[in-house]
C-alpha cells in the first residue's frame, strides 16, 4: 500500500483551522493546528488532499 508523507510548515500556518474543518487528520492543539499522522495511506490522502487545497498559506504539502 502506497504511503504518503505530509510537509507541514509549522512556520507559516496561522492556525486558521480551515485544514481541521475539512479533514480529520488536522487537529487544534490548543490554539495551534498540527497533523496527528504525518505519514498517511492512500485512503487518507483524499481528505488530506483537501486540507492541502484549502490551507490559505500554502503551509501543508504532501508527498507522494
Ligand atoms: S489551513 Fe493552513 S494556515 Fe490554516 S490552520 Fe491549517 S495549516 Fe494552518
């Protein structure tokens, strides 16, 4: 099964929660958003995918 890695750039999220709103992997972590899984399956990447599309600052990338 193929995996997927996720570059998130802590530096430039400004913790909008756009991601967490569209995909379950994102998660606010007090006030700050993080990925719980920062490898993910193929099933995962839709979602993920998502999050990527929406991130205004282009701060979640992932890798295939
Ligand atoms: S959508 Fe982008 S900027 Fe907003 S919380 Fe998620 S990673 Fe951060």
């Amino acid at each position: 099964m193929n995996k997927f890695k996720i570059n998130f750039n802590k530096e430039v999220c400004i913790n909008c929660g756009a991601c967490a709103s569209v995909c379950v992997n994102w998660i606010m972590d007090g006030i700050e958003v993080r990925p719980k899984e920062t490898v993910i399956s193929e099933e995962e990447m839709k979602s993920n995918k998502e999050a990527e599309d929406i991130c205004p600052v282009k701060a979640i990338k992932i890798e295939g």
